[in-house]
C-alpha cells in the first residue's frame, strides 16, 4: 500500500465534510466504520463521519488509520487537486460546495505546498 507523499503537518481540511469513498476492489469495506450511500446510479460505501463532518478516524495528531487508509485518502493530493482546476474553476467549485470554507481550504493548502503566492 503506498502513499502520495504530501506535506500535510498540522491540515487536515481534506478530512473534513468530505465524502471517502471506498473502492471495493481496493479496500476491505468490512475493516471500516463506513456508511451506505444509495444513489440513483450506484450504491457507495463512505466511511462513517463524526457528527461535526469530520472523518470519524481523524483523531488530534491526524489520520488515525494512516497505515492502512483507504484508497481515496492515500492518493489525494491537495496539490494536484489546486493545479487541475483554472482559478475561475476553483471559485465555481468553491462556489458550488455545500461546504465552501473546506472547499477553500483545501484549495488554500494546496496552493501553499506548491509555494504558489
């Protein structure tokens, strides 16, 4: 199991408001307190969040499953997340969200690990 490596430190707004889907090729949906989601198309496993939003494995320190995390959250990149949308993408999506502040402070934190200024 590999990690991207991204800097996080002391952010964890990707851990916060946000759906992590689980891939039931990929992750052992029964190893996780996870939700049922049914949509029109689909039905997803989502693991289970805390009643603030937050992840409910996101703990004072962080992650606290990071060695065994789901897919999702090993390969999310806040990074590459902030350089595949224009700026005027960025504002919509922010815009857009049901959570704006976690959508801007993601893009925030990715903006700052690529020294963007």
């Amino acid at each position: 199991m590999t990690h991207v490596h991204v800097p996080c430190g002391s952010c964890h707004a990707c851990c916060r408001h946000e759906l992590v889907v689980l891939d039931a090729q990929e992750d052992d949906i029964a190893s996780y307190v996870h939700d049922v989601i049914t949509l029109p198309w689909d039905t997803i496993a989502v693991l289970k969040q805390k009643p603030n939003g937050d992840c409910l494995y996101l703990g004072k320190q962080g992650c606290t499953i990071h060695d065994r995390a789901p897919k999702m959250c090993r390969e999310f990149d806040c990074r590459a997340w902030y350089r595949s949308f224009s700026r005027d993408q960025r504002k919509q999506i922010i815009r857009n969200s049901p959570k704006p502040d976690v959508a801007k402070a993601i893009f925030a934190a990715g903006r700052q690990r690529e020294g963007v200024t």
